[in-house]
C-alpha cells in the first residue's frame, strides 16, 4: 500500500506487534477472561442501579476484546507538520527502445494521520464511562469520585513527564510505572475492593491518555515525522491498555 493510499483511508488495520507474536493476543484475551469474570457480579452487589450486571459485564468484555480492537484504527484527521521532506523519485525515458532512469529531487510536506485506537482508547474511554456510572450510583460515591479524579490527574502528570517523543515511532513511555502508581493512589485513597479497582482502571487508563497520548502528542507531533500516529497506541502492549489492567488488578 503506497502513501497517498494510506493517507486517504479512515480505517487503518496495524499489527500491535510482530505477526508471528499475534496468537499471544488470544491468549492475553483468555486470560482476562477468567481474571474478570466475577468482577459484574461483585460491581452488581453495590451499585444502586437495575442494569448494573449487564453494564458491568458489557466492561468487562470490551476489556477482555482489547487485544482483538486493538488493531483497529479510526482515523480522526489528517495533520499539516510543517515539516519539508526532500525524496528522491525515478522517471523513465526510452532510448532505442532502453529505458533509462532520470533521478528527480521532489520536495513534499510530511503530513501525518492522527488515528484513535479501538482497543487502546475507545474501549478504556468506554469502559471507564460505565464504571463511573456504576459507581456514581453506589454507596461509595463519594470515596470513587475522589479517589478516581485524584488517580487520573496523578498519572497523567507522571506519565507526561516520563513519556517522551520517539521520531517515526510515536510517544513511548514506560510501561509498568503508570499501572503501579495508579493502584497505589487508589488503593491509598479508597482501600482495596470495586472501588479501588474502578478507580486504578480509570486513573491507569484515562490517566496515561491525557499525559502520554493526548498533552504531549498535541506538543510534540510536528517533531514525530511519523505516517500515522495512533492515541492508544499499539493496544495491549501499549502503556494505556497496561496501565488499565494491571492497576486494576493490583487493587481489586
């Protein structure tokens, strides 16, 4: 597939990772299966809403599906970088029936598409959505609320300033640091249980977002010089799909 090809499509399919890698994916999704399963019924026993089973465990399979959408793109618009980029190209002409090649420099703006991952930001945008309906709904209203909007703002001050800008590649940022101090600020603030869990998620997630993927892609993307630069990134080996999960399994 050629550029001008990419640049016009809106959905863009990418592997996360290495193709012989690919079946790891089903075996992350089973695995958060089973991790997952009780967690409805536990989020069920304390929320005040009547749908709270089938909204819990809507969640809980769109987390369990992440490593699946994790391929899919949406493409959101297309960025004018300012950057000039010079390239060679061949032109051909014929001599005696021979063609021979004729070298031309062409100079052409790098644009790049900003995309939304499915897996890696639709679905933990989505799913913290739900858990903070939950939970809003519950008697541990008040304890979510603080502990999730002090979660969120923690995380994505950390991971801004851990996160920085690869060129071609994107924003990378360590993977395991976001999740442990995601779990610790809301395990700190509101114990252990659903709505530690809740809040870890949220923070992990949401949180690695806005400092990694939203605040210092919108600072640093003229600089990236990437085709394609993706908010949620490569899905289960991203920093937000790991920051998720595993703050979200420390505090439960």
């Amino acid at each position: 597939m050629d550029r001008d090809e990419i640049q016009n499509r809106k959905v863009l399919i990418t592997y996360p990772t290495h193709p012989m890698f690919l079946w790891a994916y089903l075996a992350v999704a089973l695995i958060l299966a089973v991790l997952f399963s009780r967690f409805p019924l536990y989020v069920a026993e304390v929320s005040y809403s009547s749908d709270s089973l089938e909204l819990a465990s809507i969640a809980i399979a769109l987390i369990v599906l992440s490593p699946i959408l994790s391929f899919i793109n949406l493409v959101i618009k297309k960025l004018n970088t300012g950057v000039i980029a010079s390239e060679i190209e061949l032109n051909y002409v014929e001599f005696f029936g021979i063609p021979i090649p004729i070298p031309r420099l062409r100079m052409r703006e790098v644009k790049t598409l900003l995309a939304m991952n499915v897996g890696g930001a639709l679905v933990p945008i989505t799913t913290s959505a739900i858990f903070s309906y939950l939970l809003v709904n519950s008697p541990y209203k008040g304890m979510f609320v603080a502990s999730a909007a002090i979660d969120v703002i923690v995380v994505a001050a950390v991971t801004y300033a851990l996160s920085r800008p690869m060129p071609g590649v994107g924003i990378v940022v360590p993977a395991f640091i976001p999740p442990l101090i995601a779990a610790f600020v809301a395990i700190a603030t509101s114990g252990f249980g659903v709505p530690a869990a809740a809040a870890a998620y949220i923070g992990g997630s949401l949180g690695s977002l806005l400092g990694a993927d939203v605040i210092r892609l919108s600072r640093s993307y003229r600089n990236l010089t990437a085709t394609v630069l993706s908010i949620g990134g490569a899905g289960v080996f991203d920093g937000v799909f790991m920051s998720g999960v595993l703050a979200f399994l420390l505090a439960i």
